[in-house]
C-alpha cells in the first residue's frame, strides 16, 4: 500500500491574529503550514505529500516550505469551501499516477500532531474502510435556550471530538466527494461525515490534545510557546562555520547576501562569487559533517559557470531538511573596505532569511574592516566568515 497526506491549506482565516491566513503565521522559525508538512514528512510511512493551496498564496506556499520535507507534490489550488478544496486535493492525488492507496486528510492549522497518532491512523486503515483522529469528550454538555439560558444537559458517553487527521482508501474517499459534488452537498463539516453519508465505516482512533487546530490568537500564543518551549530533548545541537575569499576584478558589483551591490570592481570566481551566501553554505554543510561547497559545486563543473549563489544555499538547507534538522540561526561577518555593508544590511538579512527558512530576526550581519591590512586592506578582495547552529534528531543517522 502506498500512503499520501493532503494537506489542506486554502483557506482565509485570520481569525488568530494579524494580515495572513493562519497557515502562514510563524512560529518560531517556522510558518505553520511547515511544521504541519513536515510532521508527515519526517515519517517513513507517508509517501508523499499533497498540498491544497489558495490560488492567491503561491509566493507564500514557496517561501513557507522553505525547510520543510521531501517528498512534496507540486500544490493544486483549493475551491471556494474546504469541501471542494479536498476534492481537488483527492483528484490531483488520483492523477498523480504514483499508486497511491491510501490518503490521510490533515488540516494545515494543526501542526502539532504526533507520530504515533498518524500511525495508529494508518494501522486502523488495514482493518477499516476510514479512520479519524479524535478525542473523547471530558467536559459537562449544554445546550442553550431563548436568551441565552441552558435549555438540557446533553448526555456525553459515546461522544467523540473529531480532529485530523482521517484516513481513507484513496477510491473510496474520492467515490464520496464525487457523489457529494454531484448532488450538490457541500454543508459536511469534515471528511468523515462525507464518508458515513456514503456508507463507509470510520473507526475511531484516540489522539492527543497537543493535535489542537489554530483558529484564535490565543490558539496562535500556545502554539508558540510550545515551539519555543526550550526542551532539547531528543535534539543534539550541531554548529558549523564557513569562510570564503574572493579577489577583485574588473566589473561594476559584487553580489553580497544574494543582493546585487554596485562597487568599482567585480569579483573573479566561476560562480557569480558572493562571498556570504558560499561561507553560508560551507556553514550548514559543516555542521552536517557533509563535505564543503567545492566538493558538492565543484568549480571544475561549467555547469556552474556563473551560478546564482543561491542555489548551493539552498541546497545546503535542502540537506539540513533531509536530516529532520532545524537552523536556529545563522551569523556572517564581511571583511573588506568597501563596499559599504550598513546600507544594505536590512536588505541582506531579509534575503538570506528568505533563502534559509528563517525569521530575519535569526539572521546576523556585521561587516569590519581589517585596518588597511592584509589583501583585504588592500583592497584586492572580499571575504566572509558564517557560522551558524542546528538542532539534529538523534534518530536521523547521516546521509
């Protein structure tokens, strides 16, 4: 049996708080919608993954997924209603023609669920048509009158909260919405009632109240102190420095922090030669025990003739990703005369945070002169020195 995750992803609430859908909110480093792919990615029994995106959110999907995990099929965007949103989802997982049999439907406003939920969610699955997340009712039930006054006590025994994610065989589910589409019902509140509607039996599989979903600025405030909560347990922190040396040339600009810098000399390198981003690179590949840039980028390659220095960032990350690790920051000093660095210091902490998956505020960048000494001091060329630090799993051996 093959496994795919669709995660939807479309919609517009900004219930919890500020001018983006909550998906894309930060917490910590990371915006919701990754944290919640990568719970699916991290683990080997989900294949692949499939996001349900508003047509509206492209630049922020890329930019939100900048660290996140593998595996990831390109989005589909969503419909007016989540109904409909899911429905794209299944038929582009239908198209994929990856062999895909299973499906698990997860809300992107609930990253924090577990491992072990998603399991069960899948082992219910061998034995069951459907399966969803849920959680058993604990409190008092009331429903309320005229004005306001509580007309009956509702009995609780037997009643679940339904969560995500649910599980379905991938012809099934989509035999479902199909049909719902067809004629015209679109008020199901979620997968599973669309699935009882339809005759499939949906087992219950208990889950843990960490699985809530983000709807209300008090719901975003939690989930950020649980990222930021400082418990390192089962991480194993991992720094790595890089540096980098480019002589000058003829030419008009130097690209700095993946900015293009206007200056009376180029530099001589066989990529486009910036300095930040390759000690960057070095940076995240050494705190990976992962080589360095020439041994991944060699310069004896034309393919590399006047890269984008961008690309061998990315791929750095992209390597920190494959792990299950996360940047908690990174730190670069430039050492030359000029150009002048402080005007375009903003500018180089936003692009570099961009390119890393990092809230800018986790970016540092310093410049210093070395007192007309050396090649630097002489102004002969460029250089800059990176260090960064990881969180590692324990549980992620090398490569």
């Amino acid at each position: 049996m093959t496994t795919a995750a669709l995660i939807v992803a479309a919609g517009r609430g900004t219930r919890a708080g500020g001018d983006l859908p909550k998906q894309y909110a930060r917490l910590a480093d990371r915006t919701v919608l990754a944290l919640t792919v990568e719970a699916f990615g991290n683990l080997a029994e989900i294949e692949h993954i499939q996001v349900v995106i508003h047509p509206e959110d492209g630049a922020l999907y890329a930019s939100a997924l900048a660290l996140s995990a593998c595996r990831i099929l390109a989005p589909v965007h969503g419909g007016a209603t989540r109904q409909l949103s899911v429905l794209n989802g299944l038929e582009a997982l239908e198209n994929a023609n990856k062999g895909i049999t299973e499906v698990l439907i997860h809300d992107a406003a609930r990253p924090f669920v577990q491992p072990d939920t998603v399991r069960q969610v899948i082992a219910a699955l061998k034995t069951h048509p459907g399966a969803l997340a849920a959680i058993p009712l604990a409190d008092t039930l009331k429903r309320a009158g005229p004005a306001g006054l509580v007309a009956e006590t509702v009995p609780r025994a037997g009643l679940w909260r339904a969560q995500t994610p649910q599980g379905f065989r991938l012809g099934d589910i989509l035999a479902a919405h199909r049909k719902a589409a067809a004629t015209g019902r679109d008020d199901f509140t979620d997968d599973a009632s669309i699935a009882e509607w339809a005759g499939i039996p949906v087992a219950i599989v208990e889950d843990t109240p960490l699985n809530f979903k983000i709807t209300t600025p008090l719901d975003l405030r939690m989930a950020d102190k649980l990222i930021s909560a400082p418990n390192l347990s089962g991480w194993l922190p991992a720094t790595g420095t890089g540096f980098d040396v480019h002589r000058f040339t003829d030419g008009d600009h130097v690209m700095l922090g993946g900015l293009k810098i206007p200056h009376t000399q180029g530099v001589d390198a066989h990529s486009d030669g910036d300095v930040v981003l390759h000690a960057l690179t070095d940076a995240l590949l050494g705190a990976l025990g992962d080589g360095d840039i020439g041994q991944h980028f060699p310069p004896s390659n034309p393919k590399w003739k006047g890269a984008a220095s961008y690309i061998f960032l990315q791929d750095a990350v992209a390597r920190v990703a494959s792990r299950g690790g996360r940047i908690t920051n990174a730190d670069v000093t430039v050492l030359c005369e000029a150009p002048k660095i402080g005007p375009h210091r903003d500018a180089m902490k936003t692009k570099i945070a961009e390119i890393m998956g990092l809230d800018p505020t986790r970016v540092g960048i310093k410049a210093t002169t070395t007192e007309g000494l050396g090649f630097t001091g002489r102004r002969e060329g460029i250089a800059a020195m990176a260090s960064i630090m990881l969180l590692l799993p324990h549980n992620k051996p090398a490569a």
